[in-house]
C-alpha cells in the first residue's frame, strides 16, 4: 500500500507540475496574443488620425480654393453676370473705340457721303448688293481691294465701298488702311495721323486704341499709323495673322485698302489672309500688260472680280464690273 501511496504521491507532483507549466505557457501566448491585439490597435488608431488630418487639409485647401475664386465671382456680380449669362463682349469692345468726327473734302470723292443720289454713289450701292448676295455661296468677310499700279484709284473705291456696305447692311464694317507706305485713307476722310495698325504691330499700342469710330460715315476704321521703312517685316509678324482673326469675330466686313500689286510684295500678305480680292483697274492707265501680271499674282479662287474705274461707254455713262472668276461680265456700274 505505501507504495501505492507513494506512487500517487509522485504522479499528482507531476501532474501539478506539468500544469503549473501549461499555465505558464497558457499566460506566455496570452501576453502575445494581447501584444499584437494592442499593437493592431495603435496602428488603427494613428491611421484614423492621419486621416482626420489629411480631411482637415483637404477641407482648409477648399476653403482656400474658395476664398481665391470668390473675387471672380465677385467681378461677375459687378458686371452683372454669371457663368450662365455671358457678358456682351461685343458691346464691352466696341464701347472702348475712340471716334473721330470726318470732314471728307469735295475732291477727295467720297460720294457716298458728300454725293448720295450721284450715279457714282449708286453704282458703289449695287456693287455693295452684288458683294453681299456672292458671300451667301462662299466666306466672304475680309475683302482686299487693290490694283496693278498706283494712281489707279483703289483707296477712293475702298472708302466708298466701305461706306455703302455700312449704310445699306446695317452691319458692323472695318476699314483697314493696309497700305503703310503710303497710306491716304485716313486723310480722305480729313480725320488726320492717328496710331493704328504700325504701332499695334510694334507693341506700341492695343487694338481697343488703334481702332476708330468714323462718326458720319457709319463704320470703323484701322489707319496705318506712322508710316514704317519696315512695311513689309511688320506684315510678316505672326501677330498680323491673329489680329485679323480677331477682326474677324467681331466685324462683318474687313475691308482691306492694299498697296498695289506692282511692285510691291506687301500685297501678297494681304491677299494670302484675305478672303477675296477686287482688283481696280482704270480705263486709260492700266496697260493689258500690266494687268496681266496683277492677275497671275492672285489666286484664281480668290479673285472675285475686277472693276474698271474712269470706263466710258458709247453714252458716256460710268460702266461696268467685271467678273473675274469666270471671265464673264456681271453688269453693273463702276465710277469715275
């Protein structure tokens, strides 16, 4: 029996090591398991905090994002107008332009002004219908007038031409005084010097202050400004072929008074930007052979006729316009 006794003895001693052990490695994986529970905890939470802190600079970016687009929205509200209801821009430009009173003298042969119910005032009228109905099957919006030689008579029918397209049409024209080397459509119609394109073109000056209101005569005028020795390198310049896109969105007719043909190479600019040409020839002056040559140095799809200035017919009246696209007459009068 005492071994027996003593037998139990030792087998309830190991037993109670062996549990004491259990426990002790029991309580070890516990602490571990507790370890990384707390640390998964700590991760938690520093990752909310960061992004509470990354929301908080989101939201203060917006509140700054906010405070800078405020002012715009506050122009917006001066000017009375919003993202959905455009300004009139058209109106804000046009509202900039200076005017200038005109005072065509009599022998400068503006006769859409001094001379209304003439036959030559009439004749300009009609080219201006004929201009009008062509551009319904093509562009039509900047129109270069020009001739083969000077002492033609281009700038009298650019003048002229401009003003009967404004009074009939009712529609916003420019008149561009492209010739800068010498330039007289600014004296014709006896409004003196003023900066225009030259000094646009150098940087000089800004379009809203190179651009005239011709109060009289209905329409807008661009004068040359300060006659240049570099002509032909200001007409080079890219910013000439902005400015007439430009011009372009906001007025109806550009015409374009150029320099001739011969021989100058300035008008070769000015024909590669128009959209079409009018060539002036004059009865008397222009020699076939000149003409010729004036002809050969345009485009055929852009010249869109030819008008004889100074034609006297079998009954003395002023006379025909030439179509020079299909070499047909198109009828109408021309003026002296």
């Amino acid at each position: 029996m005492s071994h027996i006794f003593d037998a139990l003895q030792r087998s309830e001693g190991e037993f109670a090591a062996a549990d004491s052990r259990s426990s002790s490695e029991a309580t070890e994986l516990l602490r571990r398991a507790e370890r990384r529970t707390a640390s998964k905890w700590e991760t938690a939470v520093l990752t909310k905090q960061a992004d509470v802190a990354e929301s908080a600079e989101s939201d203060t970016l917006s509140r700054v994002q906010a405070v800078a687009v405020a002012p715009e929205e506050t122009v917006r509200e001066a000017r009375g107008t919003s993202p959905h209801k455009p300004a009139d821009t058209h109106q804000e430009i046009f509202g900039q332009f200076q005017s200038l009173q005109v005072a065509p003298a009599l022998e400068n042969r503006l006769v859409c002004l001094n001379d209304t119910e003439s036959l030559a005032a009439e004749a300009f009228r009609l080219l201006g219908v004929r201009l009008q109905n062509l551009r319904r099957d093509r562009p039509l919006r900047k129109l270069l007038i020009t001739s083969t030689i000077p002492q033609e008579g281009k700038s009298m029918v650019s003048a002229n031409l401009a003003c009967a397209l404004a009074q009939r049409t009712q529609q916003r024209v420019l008149l561009l005084e492209g010739d800068l080397r010498r330039p007289s459509i600014s004296e014709r119609f006896g409004v003196g010097m003023n900066p225009g394109i030259c000094e646009y073109l150098e940087g000089a000056s800004t379009l809203t202050r190179s651009i005239y209101r011709l109060e009289g005569a209905g329409l807008w005028l661009l004068p040359a400004g300060s006659t240049k020795s570099n002509a032909l390198e200001l007409l080079q310049s890219r910013r000439l072929s902005t400015l007439m896109d430009q011009l372009a969105e906001n007025f109806e007719w550009i015409v374009i008074d150029s320099p001739p043909v011969l021989p100058m190479a300035d008008t070769s600019i000015w024909a590669r930007l128009a959209d079409g040409i009018l060539l002036v020839i004059r009865q008397g002056t222009t020699q076939k052979r000149q003409l010729q040559r004036g002809l050969e140095a345009f485009e055929p799809k852009k010249l869109i006729g030819a008008l004889v200035n100074c034609a006297v017919s079998s009954s003395n009246n002023d006379y025909y316009y030439y179509g020079a696209t299909n070499g047909s007459r198109r009828g109408g009068e021309s003026t002296r």
